[in-house]
C-alpha cells in the first residue's frame, strides 16, 4: 500500500527525519502570544510560508482546524482559513510536499469529505493527507448545533466516517452502509483517489481508546512531547508501532511537533524566546484554552507547571528548540533517536524562521544523516 502511495506522496520518501510546517493557516501560528512578530492570518502570508517550506524541501503543511479563538488579548487562533479550501489552493501552488486537511469529523459528512479530500488529491497529484480531529472545543461545535459527544463515542463515530470514506474512495459500485451513528444509502464516489488505494492519514489519539483507533486506521500518528519526557515517549512510540503491527497487521510513523526560536548564539535566542513568551505571552487566551479542556474532561484540571504553561504559550506544548544552529539539529537529532519519524516545525515569524532554517540547519541536516 504505502509503495504505490510512495510514487507520489513525499510522506513515504527516504528522509530518515520528515518535517512539515505545523499551523500556518491560523493567526498566531502556534505562538500564544501579542508579540507583533506573531502570524498574521492572510493569503499571501500563508502562500508564501508554504511555497518557501516547498523550496527547502519539507515534506509537509499541516494546519489547524478552528472555527474560533481562545479570547485573551490575542483571541489565538481566531482568524483561520477553513482546512480544505486552504488545502485546495496550497495544493495548486506548491509542488513537492505533502498538503494536509484537519478536519473536525462532526462536523462534516463523509460523503462530501471524501469528495473535497479525492479534489485535493487531484489537484496536488497525489500529496494530499487528512488528519482526522474528533472534536473536543464545545463554543466551536455549538456553533454548529452540535454537542460534545462522549469521549469514547467521539472515536466510535469516527471509524465510521473513516469507514465510509474508505468504501467510497474504494469502491466501484454502489453501497449501503448501517452503522450505530451514521447511515448511507446507495453510496458512490467518482473519481477515485491519485493515492491507490486512498490518502494517508493522521490523527493524535493518544487515550486508552485513542490509541486503539490511532493504531488502526492512522498512517501517522502525532505525539505530543516536552523537552524532559524522552525516555518515556521512547517507549510510547514503540508500543504505538507494536499495536499497529500485532494487532492490525500495519506499520504506522509518529510524528510530533517542535518550536523553533534559533539566532547566531544561545543568549540570543534566549532573549527572543523570553520576549514572546514570557513578556507578550497571552495568559489569559491559555487560561480559557485549558479550562474548556478541563470542562471537556469533565474534570479538574489540575494546576499547570510552569514549565507547560511557558511550553503551550511558546508553541502549542511542542518540543523546545531554542538556541544556535547547532543546539536546533542536536534537539531534532534527540527527536530522531527517540523514534520519531517525523516532526511538524512552527517559529514565532515563520518566513524569518524558514530563511534561517534554509541557510544554517538544512546542510547540517544533511551533514548528520537526518536529511539527503
């Protein structure tokens, strides 16, 4: 399967360590910040951020999917392109890498999801990739007269809409399909996918539940880790890949994200990353994030450290990468050796970060095997 996807899909190729733009269609990027280096949420700045990760080679944009922010000063997040349209237009304006759709499933049908997603696919030549979100912000879902489903029933619902999107990608005549929660009749689908026999597919679950659906129907899947949880995401990795294979016959990647502040020295970038995060970062937009994923859990949250907090406001909880050229290849080198296999990369000022990252990490990249 992933042979024929490999033809086409740069998520497939031979770079030890892939790497993607994580957040690009969303204002603030993954920064919880007022700092005025911040993303600004507009065409030609998300075009041009994608079209020069294309140029060095990325193999990835992922974007977030949002319908509204966070508040605080900032209200993170709360100017977005909506994912597949986003996708379409990066698609026809890029060449090489990988072109992702978040989608909320609750709030699509798999019909029309598995229509624009075959759209993308077309329209990239086989670089499109989904990755599957089962919903858990409430002010977002209400809006559109949905509720909160369950925590398990979130997953449950979702193998059916993947299931459907499967059988209309697949199949050549038409079907029914009766399920606990969705239902179609004579379905059908033309044309097929470019990516036989359809598109990857991500998703972060990262529960009991989670990892059960994550292991199989997820061709990635994204873990989240801090700078000091190494050695047990090592472990984490593993077991995701072992439930993948002895239980559902598939090898799977795992990918994460990282935050990137890099300048000529140390003290520099220190500077830099204190400035947007400790000076201009927005507590009160984290404040509200966490107390709907409190509500969500339907518990309560237990005080952040302030070390997670620094780590949320500096890039959505991703791994810290602060410092010179150097130290920023020897912490994706750490990702690499913990058996990531691929890491989505945001910066405070994305088209600054890339023209750095062009000149100074990539050879070294090269020079330390993660990269050709």
């Amino acid at each position: 399967m992933d042979d024929a996807r490999r033809e086409t899909n740069p998520l497939y190729n031979t770079n030890k360590l892939k790497l993607g733009t994580f957040g690009t269609n969303v204002s603030g990027g993954c920064s919880i910040t007022t700092a005025e280096e911040a993303l600004v949420t507009s065409w030609p700045n998300t075009l041009g951020i994608a079209r020069a990760a294309d140029r060095v080679g990325l193999e990835a944009f992922v974007p977030v999917a949002r319908w509204k922010g966070f508040g605080g000063q900032s209200n993170f997040n709360g100017t977005c392109f909506e994912t597949y349209t986003w996708a379409a237009g990066i698609a026809q304006a890029t060449e090489r890498a990988a072109v992702f759709t978040t989608s909320h499933v609750p709030t699509v049908h798999p019909i029309m999801a598995a229509k624009q997603a075959v759209t993308i696919d077309h329209i990239s030549g086989g670089r499109f990739a989904l990755n599957i979100v089962c919903g858990w912000f409430a002010p977002e879902l209400e809006m559109f007269g949905a509720s909160i489903m369950e925590h398990d029933t979130r997953y449950d619902y979702a193998a059916e809409w993947i299931e459907i999107m499967k059988l209309l990608w697949t199949r050549d005549e038409e079907f029914d399909y009766e399920g606990r929660y969705l239902r179609v009749t004579k379905g059908f689908s033309m044309p097929k996918p470019v990516q036989r026999p359809f598109p990857p597919l991500m998703n972060a679950g990262s529960s009991g539940k989670g990892r059960l659906f994550a292991a199989k129907y997820a061709d990635m899947v994204f873990v989240s880790v801090g700078t000091t949880e190494l050695d047990e995401t090592k472990a984490l990795i593993a077991s995701y890949k072992k439930l993948a294979r002895e239980e559902y016959g598939r090898e799977i990647q795992v990918w994460s994200n990282a935050h990137i502040t890099q300048r000529d020295t140390m003290q520099e970038a220190e500077d830099v990353w204190r400035y947007f995060v400790v000076d201009k970062g927005d507590d009160q937009a984290l404040d509200n994030l966490m107390g709907i994923q409190a509500v969500q859990a339907q518990r309560l949250m237990p005080q952040l450290s302030e070390q997670r907090r620094l780590l949320l406001k500096g890039g959505w909880g991703g791994y810290k990468l602060v410092g010179t050229p150097d130290h920023i290849v020897a912490g994706l080198q750490k990702l690499s050796d913990t058996g990531f296999d691929g890491v989505l990369l945001s910066w405070l000022d994305y088209k600054d970060g890339l023209a750095r990252w062009e000149k100074d990490v990539q050879p070294r990249l090269v020079q330390a095997g993660l990269r050709h």
